[in-house]
C-alpha cells in the first residue's frame, strides 16, 4: 500500500450506484479505498490499473427539486433570453428537463414555475398549462405579460391541491 499524499489533482470523477470515484493524475500515488465488491470490480475494469480514491457513498450531495428547477430556470434564461421565438425557447433542453422534472414531481413543480414566474417574471406558460391541464387566461389577455402572469398567480392561490 502507497500512503495517500494530500490534494491530488483530479482528472476524472464518475458516480456509480451512488459511489463517487475520482482518478487524480498519474503523477499522484494514492491508495484504494475498500468498498463493496461490485462496486471495486466496477472500476477496476473500467479504470484498469489506475489509481482511484473512493469517496464513500452520501458524500455528494444531492440537490433538491428547488435547487435544480432554479438551475435549470436560469441556464435557459441565460441561453434564450435573446430569443424572440417561443418555440425556440421551448425547445431548449433546459426547458424540456423541467418538464421532465413535473413527471415526477407535479404539484412541487407547478408551485415553483408560479413562484418564478411571479417573482422574475420568467414565462413559464406553456409549462403550466400542460403539466397543470389548466389555462386561466382570459382570451382578451393574450399578449399581455402582466396580465397573463396575474392570472396564473390567481390560480395558484386558489387552485385545488392533490
């Protein structure tokens, strides 16, 4: 066994069933950590001979449903935010993993693109309607913003929880 010598560079890290291995660079010794079987065999045959740190399971924390809808609302207003097309905004991958996110999370994600929505004025329209099945528009407000984001708001004070 070499000893662990502190603050190697990583040049790769990769999670596997909840592990996070990180390979630092070959100028760097470092010893292996034991781990569950599967788990060492993992990276011995996708690694090789490299020398690898384990970092425990737990240890990288997971974000909330808050914090990665509040990524993901700013990476794709950062990426759109000159567009003049709403379908080209639409389809914006950012865009798209929220949605994906209201498969899973529904309720939580209706109160978040609201909450947005009210507070940075992002138009999360067409996100509402479809994972809402909803749409408290009046027609004669089509167009304009303000009211548009007024009426959603409205909606979610008094909308019927699941």
């Amino acid at each position: 066994m070499f000893a662990y010598q502190p603050e190697p560079e990583i040049v790769e890290t990769r999670k596997v069933d909840g592990w996070r291995f990180q390979r630092p660079s070959p100028t760097r010794v470092v010893r292996r950590t034991p781990c569950d079987d599967e788990v060492s065999e993992w990276f011995s045959s996708e690694w090789a001979d490299d020398v690898v740190i384990v970092v425990s399971k737990g240890t990288v924390p997971r974000l909330t449903v808050r914090q990665r809808f509040l990524d993901l609302a700013q990476q794709w207003e950062d990426e759109t935010g000159h567009l003049s097309s709403p379908n080209q905004k639409m389809l914006h991958p950012s865009y798209k993993a929220i949605l994906g996110m209201g498969q899973e999370h529904k309720e939580e994600m209706i109160d978040l693109l609201i909450e947005d929505m009210k507070t940075n004025r992002r138009q999360w329209f067409w996100a509402l309607s479809y994972l809402a099945q909803a749409n408290p528009i009046k027609p004669e407000d089509a167009g304009r913003i303000d009211r548009m984001i007024n009426a959603w708001v409205r909606w979610g004070e008094t909308r019927p929880r699941r």
